[in-house]
C-alpha cells in the first residue's frame, strides 16, 4: 500500500465497548489480540457501555482518547449491526487511529479532518468468522495487524462515504432559550448534556437550567449547594450536567437519555 497515514504505531491499544464483564466476551477478545501481537499493550478504557448505546460510546471515547500518546490504536464496538453489511472504518486523526464500525459512532469521536479508510476482509480475520461477534472474529485480529504494523493504511484505500451520523447540539429556540438535550447518564446519577464548551462555549451570564417548573442553578462544585440539593456545572468534559449532591438527578427529576432541557437566560 502506498503510506497515507501521519499515525505510527506505538503498540498501545484501547478498547470501548457495550460488553461488560460478566461474560467472556472481553476476555476472548484480548486472547485473539495477543495470540496475534504478543507484545501489544492491552487497555481497557470502557466496557460497561450502555447496550448499543452508540452515542454513549462516542462519548467516553471522544474526550479518553486525547490522554493517550501518539501512535495509540483506539478501538470502540458499539454494533447494533453486526453481522449486516455494515463495514468497517479506520480513521486517523493527530496521529492516532480508531478501529470502529460504520454506524455513525466516528462522527461523535472525532471532528474536523479525518482520514477514514473501509479495508476490505483480509488474512487477519479468523477463519469461518461467525455474524455475532466480530469483535473476536474480526476486531481482535484486525487491531493486532494494525498496532503490530502489518497493516497501514494507504492512499488508494481512502473512503469518503462513512456514516457521519447525528451529532446533537443546543437548539436555540425564538423565544430565546436553548433546547439541551441529555446524552448520558452516568453512574452517580448526574444527566450530562450537550451544552459542550468546546463547541457552544462558556454558558452565557445569568443562564439558569429549567426542569419543568424548577430552576436549577449553575455552580462550580457540588459543595455549593446544601446535602441533596440540586445543581448544574460544566463537568470535568466540558458538558453542562445536572447533578444531585449526595444523590441522582437521573432519579429525582427521572431523566434519561433523549430528554429536552431548557437552558435560559435571566434578563
């Protein structure tokens, strides 16, 4: 292959996935990758995923991925398409690369200049591959022969027609308040929206957050509120959350996934 790729291997491989730990799924995976790259450096960065949560997915990898060095080989399976003729993308950015499906979960990683590419099956799959669990059969091997450098991407592999997917932004509203939609909820019960200062910027002067007929307020610390007290900040990504000291926003306000938040600003 003629070489397009500023990535340059550095034997370090991360893993997202909806999988979890009570089965073996994890650990077939790692077996497959180290059968095939002995001396590869194996990190779990997440498998406790939401199932087929793919903009869960994007989530954790897109603000993990940036504290790992250059040449680190990000592989992320959320697939609620496996087996179908989906394909399957590498992507370099910044001189790293992510090994993923081609289901929109790049276009919530990864912004501005991305060089994707779409290999066709290749000798690094396991023989008789199966239609469930390509993260064994298709991932592990794929993941070895790229961090291992037997596979480069090149110049006449280049694909422009992946999956972008839906990238979820504040919405301004005509009477002047910003829609929020909640991404995630993790596990202390915090709703993390898509209010993204790297995107949206700094919230602006007197905003507060609406809940229905409840007004949250913006604070830098949960410590700014008295015990159970209810709150907004920027989180350590960035993202405006909506947190409960001591407690879960998720359950006193029962948000989930999907739900529409207002964000207003005081005159």
């Amino acid at each position: 292959m003629t070489h397009d790729c500023e990535w340059r291997p550095n034997g370090l491989v991360t893993w997202t996935t909806d999988f979890g730990l009570q089965n073996a799924f994890v650990g077939t995976m790692r077996g497959v990758f180290h059968s095939q790259f002995p001396e590869g450096r194996w990190v779990d960065l997440t498998h406790g995923i939401p199932a087929q949560d793919k903009v869960a997915g994007a989530f954790e990898l897109r603000h993990a991925h940036g504290y790992f060095p250059s040449g680190t080989l990000h592989v992320a399976i959320v697939d609620p398409g496996v087996g179908t003729d989906r394909r399957i993308l590498v992507a370099e950015q910044d001189g790293h690369l992510f090994l993923l499906p081609d289901n929109g979960l790049l276009g919530g990683v990864l912004d501005g200049e991305i060089r994707v590419w779409a290999p066709e099956s290749a000798p690094w799959e396991l023989p008789n591959r199966g239609f469930t669990f390509h993260g064994r059969d298709v991932f592990a091997p794929m993941a070895a022969a790229l961090a291992g450098g037997r596979l480069i991407p090149g110049v006449e592999d280049r694909f422009p027609h992946w999956d972008r997917g839906q990238v979820l932004r504040p919405i301004l509203q005509p009477e002047g308040h910003f829609e929020l939609t909640i991404l995630m909820v993790d596990r202390f019960g915090n709703a993390v929206t898509n209010w993204d200062v790297s995107h949206s910027g700094p919230l602006p002067g007197g905003a507060e957050v609406r809940i229905g007929s409840h007004a949250v307020p913006i604070v830098n610390t949960y410590a700014e509120v008295p015990c159970t007290g209810v709150l907004a900040l920027i989180d350590s990504h960035g993202h405006l959350e909506i947190a409960q000291r001591n407690g879960s926003a998720a359950e006193y306000f029962a948000l989930g996934v999907g739900d529409v938040l207002q964000l207003r600003i005081k005159p």
